[in-house]
C-alpha cells in the first residue's frame, strides 16, 4: 500500500511540475528595435469626422504612453513571438516583412511591403519575419496604459509549427 502511495504521489508531483513548467519565450533574431519617442498623454477622446466615408475615433479612459518605435530586421532575422499590452499602427518603411499572427489557426503568411501598414491589435502574439532578400524596416506606434511594458515574450503557438 505504502508503495502505491508512493508511486501516486511521485506521479502527481511530475505531473504538476510539468503542467507549472513555464513556457519558453522564442527569442529574436537580426532584429533589433529603437524607442525613437516616448510621449505621455492624459486620457483622449478624439474625434474626426470629416467626411462621408471618413472618421476616425480615439477614447482612453486613462493616461497613456505613446512610443514611436524603429524595428530594423535583418534577412532572415525575425522578432521572436511576442505581444504589446496595447495597439500598435505598423508600417513598412523599407523593404518587405512577413507576419503571423498566433490568434490565425492556419499561422498563414501576411506580407506587406514599403509603404504599406497594418494594425497590431496587442491582444495575441505575433511573430515578424524578414523572408525576402533585403534588409526590412518598419515603424511602429505604440498606444499603451501608462507605465506598461512595451513588449511581452511569447512561447510560440502550437499552430505555427516553423
């Protein structure tokens, strides 16, 4: 009987270590990001409406940090899987960037180019990817609580499997 306690025992052990076990973070690659600007805002209320087929709407009900962030990545070099406690307005400022979003359940692709944006909700992890030839850049801003922390590493999602 002892032993069977024992074994019970040592098995429910085991079994909640790797359960409580941390998940590892993916750690970036050729990638490198600079805090360009910072500024702290009270609560906004934004509105512009101007016209018909245009407006646009800001509302926080707190303050907030705004950071203007350069992500420079190398070919081939990738952001780790990461998320931000708030939204981030992405654009592609030189070259081309590959994105997959771990809230996709097919992890599918997005690539944008120069020129182009597109809107980090902050809610999901997210992973971007130099797969061109040429060196990629982008510039993001970053709408956050105050005094948050700009980025949160993420284990990489079990439905993007590269």
């Amino acid at each position: 009987m002892k032993h069977h306690q024992i074994l019970l025992a040592t098995g429910t052990l085991l079994a909640s270590a790797w359960i409580s076990a941390p998940a590892l973070a993916t750690p970036a690659s050729g990638f490198s990001a600079v805090q360009t600007f910072k500024g702290a805002f009270p609560p906004l209320e934004v509105k512009g409406d101007k016209t018909d087929k245009w407006d646009v709407k800001i509302d926080t009900k707190d303050d907030s940090d705004i950071y203007v962030v350069r992500n420079s990545i190398a070919i081939g070099g990738q952001s780790g899987w990461h998320s931000h406690p708030g939204p981030s307005l992405i654009t592609v400022t030189l070259g081309e960037i590959t994105v997959y979003e771990s809230d996709d359940p097919l992890c599918q692709p997005k690539i944008y180019r120069a020129g182009e944006g597109f809107v980090d909700s902050g809610d999901h992890a997210h992973l971007l990817k130099n797969e061109s030839g040429a060196a990629a850049e982008t510039v993001a801003t970053q709408f956050l609580p105050v005094g948050s922390t700009r980025r949160n590493d993420e284990p990489q999602p079990n439905n993007c499997s590269f």
